[in-house]
C-alpha cells in the first residue's frame, strides 16, 4: 500500500490518521509526501494519468487506487475498509486490523 499524499492537505491528514493510526497494517504502508518529493509533481501527474485522479490522498493498493480521503473515510465508516483492500490484494498477504479492536483480518 502506498499512500500519496501532502504534508499539509487536511484530505491527505484525514486518510494518513485513518490507515496509520486506526489500523495496524502490516506490511506498513509507505507515505510518498509529494509537496516534499524533488519529483512530486511528475509523480502527481502520472498517477492522474493512471488513476484518473489528479488530487490527493491517492491511496494505492496493489497497483490500484481505492480512492483519496473521503473515499477511505466512507469505507471506514461503513466498516469495510479491510474488505476493500482484501478484494483488492488478490493471492497477495497482508495483516490488518483495527488497533483497539481484537478482530483481525488476514488478507
């Protein structure tokens, strides 16, 4: 999982708080701060390319992206943010699991 992301976008701080401090991920998900990065800007306008989405977050999976901010709010909410990235990861292992929630999902 790869989070793109701005260290000072309130979407990006929103998406960041959910995946790296609700949940434990392991593998963990690497952060790319592209308002940091010397290649930020190339990179934003590839994956736009990609992805169809040109603002962040831009949370990718699997080479996937399952949406930025309000999308990974709405999942959470809903309580199916694991299945998401479960469907997304395919024969792939990852860990998550709520951090205070005894519950844990292998993917």
């Amino acid at each position: 999982m790869v989070i793109f992301s701005k260290s000072y976008c309130p979407y990006s701080k929103r998406a960041k708080g959910i995946l790296l401090e609700k949940y434990s991920i392991d593998p963990p998900p690497y952060v790319v701060e592209l308002d940091e990065h010397p290649l930020g800007a190339k990179i934003q306008a590839r994956l736009g390319a990609l992805t169809q989405r040109t603002t962040v977050p831009n949370i990718m999976v699997n080479g996937k992206s399952i949406g930025g901010g309000d999308e990974i709010s709405e999942l959470d909410g809903r309580k199916t943010l694991i299945d998401k990235i479960k469907s997304v990861m395919g024969a792939k292992q990852i860990t998550m699991k709520e951090r205070f929630n005894d519950k844990s999902k292998e993917i």
